[in-house]
C-alpha cells in the first residue's frame, strides 16, 4: 500500500508482469511465467519471491527482490 509498499520505493524493489494477451482468468499462464522469472532469477544469481508462492493471498503477476 501507499506509500509503503515495494513498488513505491526508488529505485522499485518490485515489478507486477503479465502474459500477454492478459487474460486475468488464465492462471495457468501466469504460473508459466512465474516459474520462468524465477527460474531466470535464480540462473543469475538473483533472489526473487513470487506473489503466486503466498498462501493466504496469490498475487500472480507480483515479482520482488529480495534484500
């Protein structure tokens, strides 16, 4: 939430992404993507936490940084 949430730090600690065409009903593409921006994220070394990993809230186009 604003103004405390990672989007809104500079520089931005958090990204929302979304398959495109955006089909906000098709889940099954946003886990596609969220298991390759973490897959990437790890092949390079960089640690990320994935909205679709939470359990009590699935945000599925939220990626962020892990400090």
């Amino acid at each position: 939430m604003w103004p405390d949430g990672r989007h809104n730090k500079s520089p931005s600690r958090a990204v929302d992404l979304a398959p495109y065409p955006i089909d906000f009903q098709d889940i099954k593409r946003f886990e596609i993507l969220g298991w390759f921006v973490k897959g990437l994220a790890k092949g390079l070394g960089i640690k990320v936490i994935w909205g679709g990993d939470w359990a009590n809230f699935r945000d599925w186009g939220h990626f962020e940084l892990v400090d």
